[in-house]
C-alpha cells in the first residue's frame, strides 16, 4: 500500500472507531471544512495531529493527499515572501487586479523554490516543479523554471566511506547555495527549499544529519523558508515520529508536510506563516474528519503498545537480515540500508529487481521498487521479529537462486544466521 498503512489491515481498534455511534455521522456526512467544520473539530484537531506535532510546531492543516499538501505549503512560501516585500501593508489595487489576469506585480513572475534532483514532492502541476525522479511522472507538462540541486549519493557500509561521503554531502550543499545565490542575482528570487527526509521514490536516498544542518544553516543565511517533506517517513517509520528528529536540527523546519501513514494530508507550519487574511489556504474538502478520527485511534495505539520501541527493534532486525544475505550475495544486494523500518537494499540492475519484485510477490510478500534498481520496504508498525523472518526466508530464496543463475558460489547458511 506504498507506506500508507500504519497498523496493518483491518485493526480491530480502527473497527471499533467505525462502529461508534458518534463517529457515524462524519463517516456519513463529510463537511466541508474551511466553511462548516463540525463543532468538535478543533477538539479532534488536538487529539490526532497537535499532540504528535513536530517540536516547535503548534499550527496545522489538513489536506486531502501529499500533493495538495505540497502545493499549499508552496504558497505559504510565496505569500509570507510577499509579506515581506510590502513590509506588512496591504496588496495594493494594481496587485489584486494583475492577479486575477495571472500578471505582475499580483502574480510574481520572478519567484522560485528549490528542491533536490531524485525527488518526488507530488505528481499534480505545482508539486511536478519540485519533483525531479522519474520521467514518467514529468513528460509533456510545461514546467517553470526553478533551481535543482543534486541530493547526496552516499556509499556504504557508511563506516567505510566516511570522508568520502562527507565531501559528497558538502559538494551538494555547495552547489545548493550557489543556485540560491545565482537565481537571486539573475532576478529570480529563491523564497525556499523543499527536502525529503529520506528520498523513496527517488531510490531511498539517504543524507546525514549534517547535511540537514547545513541546509537549514543555508535558508537561514538567505532568510528564506525550509520546508521537510515527511510524506512518507513520517509516522514512526522510521522510529521516530518524525524522521528529521534524527536530525538534530537547530529548530524545526518551517514547514513539515505529511500523509501516508498519517492517514490524511497535511502540514504543520509555524506561526509567522499563516496568512493574514482568510481563504488564502482553502478548498471545498480540506481533509476528511473521518480519517482524523482513525488518526486519533493510531495515535493512541502507537502510545499504548509503544510502537516506536517496536519499530526500532524490528529495524534493527531487518537492516541486520538484509546485511547478512547482502554479504553473502555480493553479486546480488548491495547498499544495505535504512532508519528504524524504512530500509532498502539495490539490485544490479532495474531488470533484475523488478524480477525479484515479482518473485517475492510470488512467494506471499508485498514489496516495491524505488530509484533505478532498489527494493524499498515500508512494513506497517506493527511488524516484529517473526514477521521479518518470513521476510528474510523468502527473500534468501529468491536471491538464491538469482545467485545460481549467475553462476555464483552457494554461499554459507544464511537462514540459520538470520534466526540465531
């Protein structure tokens, strides 16, 4: 279900929500929220999103997917930009007559963000800008220009590789300032930056905290908003509630989007980002109260069972399997990698991947692809040990017999060590 399933299928929690009268009537009758948001709203806003809110955080907006998400967060980057160049005064009547014509100075034709090339921030008009993985995502739609700077490609075992990888991180955060710098110059103000966590589609492409650092040290020394996409590592994924709490960030990012797991769309922001006037952010749904109950009911059994305990010692688990059988395919696996249960590990070659896909598929487990030749996997927070050694036992089949398909040497008894 491509991340977007927190506690696994049919949670019997999740069924007693549907079954209670008094949810009954937002599953029934879904409101439009940014005119009649039901009377307990504000309640339910609190009970599922505010109280798992990002440290430094405290306003939020749902939303229907990650796309709208990211598009709406695009334009509280715009609008609080603006809000600086009129110093605070109101849009004057050239401005709210240009705007609605799409023209200067009510639309400016000069503004930019900046977002990583393997990205993927959503696949609707305004989100594709800032979406640089696949072409498939992107062929025949015009596209403004704006900057795009390469995300760190890491090599790993990361132990072996530290210097390497170091100067890597800093070529990229380099060259991030150096487009945000040019673009100024050439008239074509950058107002902020977009970054995933942890890249999925584009290949699960991780970064260290240091080059988080760095980042955010960038848009703080242009003055210009850092939005984190957490669209798909947020909701404990990653053993964290939020992945870029690995990150050790000097305060949160302005901006952290989310969906998947989350069971809605949405983002937290901070507060010198909301818009003066109301409306500026809005559509018929906003969200869906009924998805925010289910996130209430999450959100209780992520406390109650203490899943991100869980999620920590199952992914220590997996990245450990995967790193067995990597050692012992070389010609197969390599890159072993991952953050709590957000692990992947690459194949040779797209065709080859795809194949295993099919085959563990096959075998009775569902797992997926990123980047050219990667194999993410996205358990729910419920998985434990014995859930991934069935994982392991299927996926030390498959690779097996790739294995000896390519003429590759038996290799020693990896069952027998993923289970001790």
């Amino acid at each position: 279900m491509i991340a977007s399933i927190p506690l696994g299928y049919n949670h019997p929690r999740l069924e007693m929500v549907l079954n209670e009268p008094r949810n009954k009537i937002h599953f029934i009758n879904r409101p439009a929220l940014g005119s009649f948001p039901p009377k307990d709203w504000i309640h339910r806003l609190r009970a599922a999103l505010l109280q798992v809110a990002p440290p430094g955080l405290n306003a939020v907006q749902t939303m229907a997917c990650g796309s709208c998400s990211l598009e709406n967060s695009q334009k509280l980057m715009f609008m609080a930009h603006q809000k600086k160049v009129r110093d605070g005064k109101p849009p004057t009547t050239e401005e709210l007559q240009s705007c609605i014509k799409g023209q200067h100075p009510g639309s400016p034709n000069n503004l930019t963000l900046l977002s990583f090339s393997g990205s993927l921030h959503g696949r609707t008009m305004g989100a594709l800008n800032m979406t640089h993985a696949k072409w498939i995502h992107k062929l025949d739609f015009p596209q403004l220009d704006w900057p795009m700077a390469s995300f760190p490609r890491l090599r790993y075992p990361l132990e072996e590789f530290t210097r390497e990888n170091r100067e890597e991180e800093q070529r990229c955060l380099e060259e991030a300032e150096d487009l945000i710098f040019n673009y100024n110059k050439a008239g074509k103000t950058v107002v902020g930056v977009a970054v995933e966590a942890i890249q999925g589609e584009g290949g699960d492409n991780h970064a260290s905290p240091v080059f988080f650092q760095g980042l955010q040290d960038i848009t703080k020394k242009y003055n210009i908003q850092f939005l984190m996409d957490e669209v798909q590592t947020g909701c404990g994924q990653t053993g964290k509630f939020w992945a870029h709490e690995h990150f050790n960030l000097q305060e949160a990012p302005d901006i952290v989007t989310f969906s998947k797991k989350m069971l809605t769309g949405g983002f937290f922001y901070k507060e010198h980002l909301r818009p003066s006037e109301p409306g500026r952010i809005y559509n018929t749904w906003l969200g869906d109260p009924a998805k925010v109950i289910l996130l209430e009911e999450v959100v209780k059994v992520m406390k109650e069972e203490n899943l991100l305990s869980v999620v920590n010692d199952t992914g220590k688990y997996l990245l450990d399997g995967l790193k067995i059988i990597e050692n012992d395919y070389p010609g197969v696996l390599q890159n072993a990698r991952g953050i709590g249960t957000y692990c992947a590990v690459d194949f040779p070659s797209t065709e080859v991947r795809d194949k295993a896909i099919v085959e563990i598929r096959n075998k009775g487990v569902n797992v997926g692809g990123s980047g050219e030749s990667t194999l993410r996997l996205r358990p729910t927070l419920l998985a434990q040990r014995h859930h991934v050694d069935i994982f392991m036992n299927v996926l030390n089949e498959v690779v097996q017999s790739m294995a000896s398909s390519r003429n590759t040497a038996p290799p020693k008894a990896t069952k027998a060590a993923i289970a001790n």
